[in-house]
C-alpha cells in the first residue's frame, strides 16, 4: 500500500468542484473490527484526509458500517460523528462500509473468536454503527443532493438434499455463542441497514465526538 494522494487527490478535487459525490473502492478495509490490522496511522489517516464522501472495502466475509469518521489523531482516538437514523450530512466525515457477504463462508468477527490480538480497540467500535453475518448486497440511489444507500440480508432457502455449512471452522465451540443474521429468519430478500449523506442541514439529532 502507498499513499494514493498524489494521483487520487487531484481526481477527489475536480469530481468535487463539480458537485460529485465522492465514492473510493478497495480491497482490504481501512478499518474494521472482523480481523483488525492497526492502520489508523497509515491508511485510514491516508483515506480520510482526502475526504471522501464514502469509502467501499471487502475481504472480510462480513458486513460493517461506520459512522462518519475524521482523520485519527496522534493518540489513536478517532473523530466521528454519531446518527442514530442514518442521515449524515456531506462533508462531516467518509463513511466506510466493508461488504463481504457474496456467498463465501462466514467468518467470526475476532472478538467472537476469542482472538485478543485481531480484535480491534475501543476507539474502533466506538464507530461502528452496524455490522452482521450475513450475505447481501448494497444499492445505491444517487442523486444530486442525497446520496441513499440501503444495505439487503438475502436469507437463502435452507437446501435440505446438500446442507453445506456455511460456517467457518464450524466445528469450533465458539459457534455455539454466535447466532448468524438469517437464523429463526424467513428466506427471501429484506432491508437490513440504511443510510443517507445530504447536502442540506435537515435534522439537528447528530452528535460530533473529538
């Protein structure tokens, strides 16, 4: 990984001067609280300096969201801003999303596992906002001065003649205290999780914390 600002920032500049919204997709997340890899430092610092409206990842098979987040400081805390019903406003921070519920196996989050070392501090799920196992996918509705995005849980029908897990390691106790999204849930595609970036001010329920 190398600092994208001297390409990614001039294209951030011009798609912002026109009144785009701003969207960066990439591979491994800048934070995420499945398997943490500390790099509040480095790419999450990197990312959110080039305020982004919206940052996609995958990997993990999971699926996260954060609230909108501000460059970390030297401390390691993370600037963030709360929204209890999804409306953000532009400009306030980049929401990141790690999306990873295509259809592989699902993972435990590393606090689920036990596993100290990959679970992410405190100021990390101080931002989360929403997380899950399940498979899904993400909708976009973009417009002018909204950007909407809802998150589907798509509870497959359970296929009885070829029952393969879909667990990781399922033979692990630590299944025994996880309860997947789709469990005691009927099949068939429903909203999960929805959020919104506006232009204009339209509520006064957020809450910024430094």
């Amino acid at each position: 990984w190398r600092d994208p600002k001297l390409w990614l920032a001039p294209r951030i500049k011009k798609a912002k001067n026109q009144g785009l919204w701003t969207i960066i997709a990439l591979h491994e997340p800048a934070i995420t609280t499945a398997w943490y890899l500390e790099k509040r430092s480095t790419v999450l610092k990197q990312l959110t300096a080039l305020k982004p409206d919206l940052v996609f990842a995958g990997n993990q098979h999971s699926y996260e969201r954060f609230h909108q987040i501000n460059t970390p400081k030297q401390d390691g805390s993370i600037p963030f801003v709360v929204s209890k019903s999804g409306d953000y406003l532009k400009g306030d921070g980049a929401i990141f999303v790690v999306s990873g519920g295509g259809g592989a196996y699902f993972k435990p989050f590393a606090d689920q596992q036990g596993f100290k070392k990959r679970t992410a501090p405190k100021p990390v799920f101080d931002t989360l906002a929403k997380r899950a196992l399940m498979n899904h996918y993400l909708i976009l509705e973009i417009e002018q001065e909204t950007l909407k995005v809802t998150t589907h849980r798509v509870c497959p029908e359970i296929n009885t003649s070829d029952a393969e897990n879909p667990r990781w390691k399922e033979d692990k106790p630590m299944w025994d205290a996880i309860t997947l999204e789709c469990e005691g849930q009927a099949k068939g595609v429903t909203a999960f999780d929805q959020f919104q970036i506006q232009l204009k001010k339209r509520s006064t329920h957020k809450n910024k914390i430094n």
